[in-house]
C-alpha cells in the first residue's frame, strides 16, 4: 500500500520568541544595570598610575563646559568651552538629566559620570549590535579595548556614530540623508571634515557633480548653522572661541597635528612639548597649504568609483 503525501506540510505551532527589538532593549538594560555596580566599584578604588578603567579627565572637561545649563553663566562668556555648539548641546543635556537624577545635596559629577557613561554604553552595544551581521569577521574589531575605552569616557562616539551612519547611506546612494549625518559628525568635531574630498569624489563617480556639490554643502550646513547661532546670539569672538582654543593647544599626544610635530623635532625645527597647533601652521605654512591641496585634489580627482574603493579611502 502507498500513502498518498499530505497536500500541504502541516504549520508549525507558533513559537514564543521575543521580537528582536525587544530582546535587543532588554539586553541594553541588562547591561546598564550591571555597569552601575561596575562603575561605583571602580569610582571608589585609588587612582591608578595608567588611566585604564576609569577615565573621568575629559568627563569633568564636559562637565564644567555644560554648567551654563544650570544658570551659571553664558556659553563661550562666562562659561568656556573648547567644543563647537552641537557638542555643547549633548554635554548639555547629560548635565541637565544629571540634575533631575541627582538627589538633595549629591555631589552632581559622579552622577554626571553616571549618566554619560550609560548613555555611551547604550550607544555603543546599539551601533555594535546593527553592525553585527554586516560587518562578518570584522565585528570583533568592537571588542578592541580602544573602541569601549573611548566610547564610555570621551564623545567621540558622537561623531563616530554619525561618520558609520553616512557610510552605511553612501552604500544605499542616500545622497542628501549622507550629507547631513556627515554634518552632524563635523558639527560635532571638525576631524570628518578630512573625508569631504573623497566622498565629494564618490558622489561625483556615482551620480553627478551636482550631488557631489549637494552632499558636500549638507556636510558643512550644521557646522555653519551652529557658528551662525552663537554669532547671533553672543558674539564674534565667543564664536571664535573654541577654535582658538583649539589652536592653543600643545602636543597630547594623540592628533595628526602631534605626529607631524615629532617629526619637526627630529628635524630640529620645533619641540612638540611646547609648539602648538598656530605655532606649527606658522612654522610649515607651505609644507602644510601643500598637503592639504594634494588631499584635497587627490580625493577631488582620484577618489574611488565603489563603496569598497570609499572604505579603503576612508581608512587608509
């Protein structure tokens, strides 16, 4: 005898499983929750020699550039800042959230460290978990403890964010949407400005030049919106401000500017313990008028014509 085959395969029973957004929230608040006792043990141990697991140097840099939100003082007048006003805006309102959390009487920076190191960490295990199946093997790069080291005690991840968000938009040819996430990255820190010829080069390859120009102004629209609203409201010079005092700076040990300053100093020509960034344009006006043009025109003319060519442009 020969059974006849079942017309259709019977359904499988409806299965439990939490939808991936739930798990994925779940999962941010686990490890929330488990970096607060972290974050306290750490807080009460001595400071170490090398500053490894707990970092909170530029955390009290933010802190005191954001106490204008508490009433004590105008941004860029009575209350410095060496951060461009979008950056101003996130230390902000880490502070102010700081404040609602903070009880009677607590000392505001530790919760101030509490809130932004949390809010870096739900950042950082969200951007790492989207890229998961993307990035394949190249995922474990997450794990290099640079990567957490500077998510939870610098803003960086900002920017960052917004740099791998305008890619990933480069890859989809979202012209405009790239445009403005790389501008919200310069508006941030000016670093992505570096990336303009190339992408600029790939917008044109890919397109037109017209998108090239369109994807460049949207890049440099926030930075210039944010530096026309602090003109407008306190000043030419408090505009000036954060520049300047980035051009001040002496060598940290962890900038373009920095590298090619040792290399002044083994030529002889400067002291990278002393020179800062004025002194060293001042110092190389030509070396340096005549590197940024062959950047510029090299990423301009010769820039990649495919997503993988804009990576390996971008990195290297």
């Amino acid at each position: 005898m020969s059974s006849k085959p079942l017309p259709h395969p019977l359904p499988a029973p409806p299965g439990h499983r939490l939808p991936p957004l739930l798990l994925g929230l779940a999962g941010l608040g686990l490890a929330v929750a488990c970096w607060q006792p972290l974050l306290g043990w750490l807080w009460r141990q001595p400071p170490p020699p090398v500053r490894l697991l707990l970092d909170v140097f530029d955390l009290g840099v933010y802190f005191r550039a954001s106490r204008w939100v508490d009433g004590s003082g105008r941004l860029y007048q009575e209350v410095f800042s060496e951060y461009p006003l979008a950056a101003n805006l996130v230390m902000a309102g880490v502070r102010w959230l700081a404040g609602r959390l903070a009880k009677g009487g607590q000392d505001l920076f530790p919760v101030f460290v509490q809130v932004w190191t949390s809010l870096s960490l739900i950042l950082f295990l969200a951007v790492a978990g989207l890229t998961r199946r993307l990035a394949g093997r190249a995922w474990w790069l997450w794990l290099v403890p640079a990567f957490p080291f500077f998510a939870l005690y610098r803003f960086d991840i900002y920017p960052g964010v917004c740099v791998l968000g305008a890619m990933a938009l480069l890859a989809r040819e979202r012209w405009r949407a790239a445009g403005l996430a790389l501008g919200l990255a310069v508006a941030f820190k000016g670093y992505p400005l570096f990336l303009l010829p190339v992408v600029a080069s790939y917008a044109w390859q890919r397109r037109s030049a017209r998108t090239a120009v369109e994807v460049v102004g949207l890049a440099l629209l926030p930075i210039l919106a944010g530096n026309l609203v602090v003109w407008a409201t306190a000043g030419w010079q408090a505009m000036l401000e954060p520049y300047l005092a980035q051009a001040a700076r002496t060598m940290n040990g962890e900038s373009t500017v920095d590298a090619a300053s040792y290399v002044l100093f083994w030529l002889g020509v400067a002291d990278p313990t002393i020179i800062t960034f004025r002194e060293w344009v001042a110092g190389s006006r030509w070396l340096g008028l005549a590197g940024a043009a062959v950047a510029g025109l090299g990423g301009l003319f010769l820039g990649p014509g495919s997503f993988p060519g804009l990576v390996r442009a971008v990195l290297f």
